[in-house]
C-alpha cells in the first residue's frame, strides 16, 4: 500500500484534462463566459435597399426611351365618324432591358392597332434598338364649328402600359413646331395623295405626362391616381379650296333664297305664285341643311351651317311677311304704294342679308 499513487490528487488531475480539453474544442463557450450579459440589447434595424433579403436596391432615377416617328400615310379620312388611319414607322432606344414594348406599347386613342414589322437590335452594349411599322385606325374629337374653314387637329399619343412616369420618361428626338418644307420634316411627301381633300398645314412633337384618375388596381399607389410618360404627336390639317367647298355646299341654300327675293318683283296681283315660290324656297333651304348634316358628324354647337341656314329661312320667313303686307296694301286699293313698298323690302332685305353672310362668314374664317 506504500506504493500506490494517493487516489485524491489523480482523481483531479484528470478533471483538469478533461475541463481544458471541453474549452479547447468550443472557443465560442470560453468567450461566451468571459464577456458581460445584456439584458436589454437594442433592436436590429435593417435597410431595405441594402439589406440581403431585398438585394436590388431601388432606383428612384428614371430611365429616358428616345423615340422617333416617321409618318408614311394618312388616309380614309371618314370625317362624319372621326376616324382616320394612319401608319408610321416608330424607332425607341433605351439601356433598361426589363421595358418590353413589343408587349406594352399603348396607344390610346387607337380604334385598332397592327404591326407589320418589327425588329429588335441588341447587339450594341447596354443598349436595345426597336424599329417598328404601325397602322392604326384612329378616333378623334373634331370640332366643325367653323366648317368648311375649320382646322382640324390629329392626334397620336405612344405610352408604355406598364411602367409610370417616375420609372420612365421619354426623349423624343425632335420637338417643337415643324412646317411642310423644312428640315427634318417626319411625314413622307406622298401622303398628299392619299389625304383627298386635306392638307397637312403643321406638324407639332412633344413630351408629357398622361394622368389617369385610377390605380389600375395597384395596392402600391396610395390613391386613385396614376401618371404615364407619353410621346404625342399633333397633326394639323385643313380642307384644300376651301372657297370652292363652300360654295358647292351652300351653293342650293344661296339659290333659294334669291328664288324668294325675286318673288318681291312679281305683280302684287299674282301672290299665289309669289306664295307658292317663297315656300318652296323655304323646305330647299331645309333640305340643303339636311344634306349637309349628313356628311357631317354630330354636334351640340351652333356651327357655321346652322347659322347661315338660320338666317337664310329667316330671311325667306321675312320675304313672305313682305308679300302679305304687299297684298293688303294692294286690297286698300293702293297698288303704286304696293309696288313701291316691295321694291324698298326687296332692296333693303337683299343688303342686310349680304352684309350678316359676310360677318358670319369672316368670322368663321378669321377665327
């Protein structure tokens, strides 16, 4: 027994090795026990746009599409509908891959659209080139008050459906005021044969912003509001021998009227005859007007038509009062006063109603 090692001392050598050992394998533990707990720590607060859950960071800067348009033809211009058809060829570039305008190119007052080429160029760096040919069939709002001396303004407005106008913008490549002839000019020369009856007098190009009073069921836009980049294109455009129209369209309108005031040189005696052919002036003025609305479309304003064929049965109306007057004259035995009276209403109805064209029709043409 005086040999054997004391049990004691052995025994705690050998926890020893083994405690040394446990805190050797686990660094982590060691430093863990040495260092103070918190027990209140602070929150962790984490940025969205550099946090690793959101990796892409979000880019308020918006992208430029530069855009041009080259116009080929206008035709079947259908003016009682408001419709016309035109076609262009449409070219945008742009570096942000994820505008797709081969699937979210608008047009909005498009009745129908149709592309008949399209080609997309992506071999440049960062940047993708989209040449295109359109035809649509237009609807527009066409304001005939002054008809046929009116100006009429066709419009073209190209957006893209899916991105608003804080992700995109476009650029067009030429703005401002163009004039036939000059530099530049985006409408093809030939166009005028196709345009029977019109002229295109201007061409005007400019960038803004379409705004539409919903969100397009978009939960990320805080109220019923949404805005659209949009490149637009106004095309102002005018009836060809405007005084030639006016004439064949009023031309049946003048004739009557002249019918009823000559009415006024027939003998007092006859006033059967002089009834008979202001009345029949009075239902052509009516029909004239009725042909004329015809080829024309709708319209709840008083318009250059309905006052000059206002006025026309007016004045007929006042050619019939003249011959009833003239013929109770005539009854009093007074036939020399008859005669004179019908040449002062004649004369003086012919100059009044010369003097209200003319200011009807300065109007309509200076305006």
């Amino acid at each position: 027994m005086k040999n054997s090692l004391p049990i004691a001392p052995v025994l705690i050598f050998i926890l020893l090795l083994a405690g040394l050992k446990s805190i050797a394998l686990n660094p982590d533990t060691a430093r863990m026990s040495s260092s103070p707990v918190l027990t209140n720590p602070d929150p962790v607060h984490t940025n969205p746009k550099t946090d690793r859950r959101n990796p892409d960071p979000v880019d308020t800067k918006r992208d430029t599409v530069r855009i041009g348009i080259y116009i080929t033809s206008i035709h079947n211009i259908d003016f009682k509908d408001r419709e016309y058809t035109i076609t262009f060829w449409l070219w945008l570039k742009y570096n942000n891959k994820r505008f797709d305008f081969l699937k979210n190119l608008e047009i909005p007052n498009a009745k129908k659209e149709e592309r008949t080429f399209t080609t997309v160029d992506s071999t440049k760096k960062d940047t993708i080139s989209i040449l295109m040919k359109v035809q649509c069939v237009m609807k527009d709002s066409w304001r005939i008050e002054k008809f046929p001396f009116d100006n009429q303004k066709l419009w073209l407005t190209i957006e893209n459906s899916q991105y608003p106008s804080d992700s995109l913008v476009f650029v067009p490549e030429m703005t401002g005021l163009l004039l036939p002839g000059t530099a530049g000019w985006p409408i093809d020369k030939r166009i005028r044969y196709a345009m029977r009856g019109w002229k295109i007098d201007s061409c005007y190009f400019s960038s803004g912003i379409s705004t539409y009073e919903t969100a397009f069921d978009d939960e990320n836009i805080p109220g019923p509001h949404s805005e659209y980049s949009a490149f637009k294109v106004r095309i102002s455009i005018s009836h060809i021998g405007t005084g030639l129209l006016f004439c064949k369209i009023f031309l049946g309108m003048y004739i009557a009227f002249l019918i009823a005031y000559v009415c006024l040189y027939i003998r007092p005696a006859n006033y059967d005859s002089r009834f008979q052919l202001s009345v029949g002036a009075l239902f052509a003025t009516i029909g004239n007007k009725y042909v004329i609305e015809a080829s024309l479309p709708e319209s709840t304003t008083f318009t250059l038509v309905d006052s000059l064929h206002g006025l026309t049965l007016f004045f007929i109306l006042l050619t019939i009062a003249a011959t009833i007057i003239s013929l109770r004259i005539v009854r009093l035995r007074k036939k020399p006063n008859a005669f004179k009276f019908d040449m002062i209403a004649g004369q003086l109805l012919f100059l009044i109603y010369i003097i209200c064209n003319v200011i009807f029709i300065s109007k309509a043409c200076s305006g």
